[in-house]
C-alpha cells in the first residue's frame, strides 16, 4: 500500500515537474518578428526574450501576460516600449530611447492603466530637447520602476494618478526639468533615487522628486520619500501647490540634499505629514540663498531632526553626511508588483554613489557609502560660510 502511494506521489511530482518545465520557455522576438504571433505562444511563466535593434515602437496593449518575464536586456528600443491594459509582466534589462531625435511619443517607456508591472535594470535615454518622459505611468497600480539608468529627459520618471507603487535606487542625470514626478497619486514610496548633473532647460526650476495633486481631486497621500540624494543645480524635494493643498500623511525621511536653490525641502500646506534625518545644503555656488524646511502652517505637521547646512562662500570642498534611515512605511512590501521583491533600501554599500559636483574633489564628500542602515547620527546643525 505504501509502494503504491509512494509511486503515485512519484509520478505526480514528475508530471508536474514536466508541465512547469513547459510552462517556462523562452519565446524569441526580433524586429524581424510577427509580434502577434510571438505573443500568442506565450503562457504564464514563460521569458519573451528580445534581441536586435527595434527602430519602430514596441506596443503591448489589453493582455494579461499571465508573468512573463520580458528579457530586454539583448536588446535596443529606440522608439520604446509602450503598455496599454496590460497585467503581470516583468521587464528586464534593455536600452530604450534614442540620442539623435525625439523619439515620436511623449514617453520612451509608458505604462497606462495597467497593473503589476515591474521595470528594472533598463537604461533609458533621451535627447536632451526638453521634451518627453523617460518611464510615464499613468492611471496604473502595482507598479516597481526600480535600478533603472535615465537621462537627457525633461523629466526622467512621472507616476500620475496611480496608486500602490515602488520607485527606487533609479539613477537620474542630465533631466531638463524633474527626477521624478508624483502627481495625484496614492500609497507610494519614492526611495534610495540619486538626482544628479542635471541641466535645466531655460525657465526651468528642475526639482529631484516633485509632487502635487490635482484639483478636484482628493489630495495625495501615504507617501513616503526617503533616502533619496539630490545633488547639483536643482530644487530637492517639493511638494508645493497652494490650489490644491499639496498633500496630506507624506513622509519625507533620510533624505540629502545639496543643491543651488534654496528649496531643500518643500511642503507647503501639506497636513498629518512627518519629516526627519533629513540633511538639507546648498552648494558653495548657490546664488538662491540658505537651504531651507518648509513646511505649511498646519499643527497637524511632525518635524524631528533636520540638519540645515549654509555652504556659501566656502572653498574646501567640504559637503555634510547624509542621515539615511531605517524607518519602514507601513505599507512596505505591499506596494509594488507582485512579480518583483518590492524592497526599497540599498542594494549595496556605495549604491547611491557619488554624484559630480564643481569642484571634482567633492567626489570625497562622504555620502555615508558603508552607513547604509544606520540612522539618526547627529551631526552639526548649521555650518556657517
């Protein structure tokens, strides 16, 4: 009886083993494809691997894949890739975008009214015309954007009016206007990013993460901003639209900042919000005045420890340490797509990286590269020029 149980189990698990074995497959797509096709053989489970040089845009549009995992990384798109109602998908790797032109849509790589989508380990590259998004999300849910490379956009990464989301330890250089955009959105973490070596277009006032809600709408909420690093010729971290109250239960923690204007942190008319450990500087060259906490009038509002560095007028390339935190959201490891970790601290002990700024011996500047997890250090409140 007992032989016979063990054989049936025996042959159960073979079975099984065979089907997922199946199920896992590497479909191949090349610009020489019939797309169509390639998709109709894929089932849940399975790698579509692309290889070659696409010059047309990449469409995906009303599918569930089921979790397929999208390899890209044999790959160029230089007009895109662009999802609409689209489930279950992870991309991986692949350089999308196009140096020499505009690419023809306002996104490289767009995600609209879609759920459960991961983008990670991709490079994402534009023209530095001041025109289109590097990764747009727009009306989405479940959604990791994390470990990715973009530059030469207006703005690298916009979330618009989604909700349950991941951005994290994306690296973000040469954007014309913004890092990153939050726009009417809900329950988001915004961590670990680095903004550096941008270059405003004219009129601009680049910030790293910017934020706002839309009118008539509810306001934005439960989101949490940490350990992000800004650097460089831009505004930090701003929250600020009087039309529509800003924000409302916004975290802003462990961030650092060393910019030329004085917005370091901006949150104006935010209410039920906490802010702490973050490290706020402005660069020697700054011409904006003294970094700065703003934070609107209401009681509501938590401040902890915010160390406020005035840099103008020194000349030995000193920059503060950062504070980064430990602080975990209560929504961690809820946002995000489910086909990915949906971790959000450093990969490693120099993930952040130094960023670049005038002079080059401020590469020394000690953004704390081996202190990742500790939080809380104290530091000098105020450096005088």
């Amino acid at each position: 009886m007992k032989l016979n149980q063990l054989r049936t189990t025996l042959a159960a698990s073979l079975a099984l083993a065979a089907t997922a074995a199946q199920a896992q497959q590497v479909v191949n797509l090349t610009p020489t494809s019939n797309i169509n096709a390639v998709l109709l053989t894929l089932k849940p489970g399975d790698t579509l691997k692309l290889t070659g040089t696409f010059e047309t845009a990449v469409r995906f549009t009303k599918r569930d894949f089921g979790g397929v995992t999208l390899d890209a990384r044999g790959a160029i798109l230089r007009e895109g890739l662009l999802m609409q109602d689209v489930r279950n998908l992870n991309i991986v790797g692949g350089t999308f975008g196009r140096t020499d032109a505009d690419t023809r849509e306002w996104a490289t790589l767009g995600i609209a009214n879609s759920a459960h989508i991961s983008v990670s380990g991709t490079t994402v590259v534009g023209n530095g015309n001041m025109r289109g998004a590097g990764i747009k999300v727009t009306g989405s849910q479940f959604v990791t954007i994390r470990d990715n490379r973009l530059s030469g956009h207006l703005g690298s990464i916009m979330l618009a009016s989604s909700v349950d989301s991941l951005i994290t330890r994306n690296v973000m250089t040469a954007a014309a206007s913004d890092g990153i955009q939050i726009v009417d959105s809900h329950r988001v973490i915004a961590a670990s990013n680095k903004c550096s070596d941008f270059t405003p277009g004219l009129g601009a006032h680049p910030d790293c993460i910017q934020l706002w809600s839309v009118a008539d709408k509810p306001l934005q909420s439960d989101i949490f901003i940490l350990n992000n690093s800004a650097i460089g010729n831009m505004q930090a971290y701003l929250s600020s639209d009087p039309k529509t109250g800003s924000g409302t239960q916004l975290t802003f923690a462990g961030n650092y900042a060393a910019v030329t204007y004085t917005h370091s942190v901006t949150c104006g008319n935010c209410t039920n919000s906490v802010f702490f450990n973050n490290v706020l500087s402005n660069l020697p060259n700054a011409v904006h005045g003294a970094p700065s906490l703003k934070i609107g009038p209401s009681p509501t509002n938590v401040v902890g420890y915010n160390p406020l560095y005035d840099l103008r007028g020194r000349t030995d390339g000193w920059l503060p340490d950062p504070l980064w935190t430990s602080f975990q959201p209560d929504i961690a490891g809820q946002v995000g797509s489910k086909w990915d970790d949906r971790s959000f601290g450093f990969r490693s002990a120099n993930e952040l990286g130094a960023a670049v700024p005038e002079p080059a011996n401020w590469l020394m500047m000690g953004l704390g590269f081996a202190l990742v997890g500790m939080s809380r250090r104290r530091r000098p409140q105020l450096v005088l020029a």
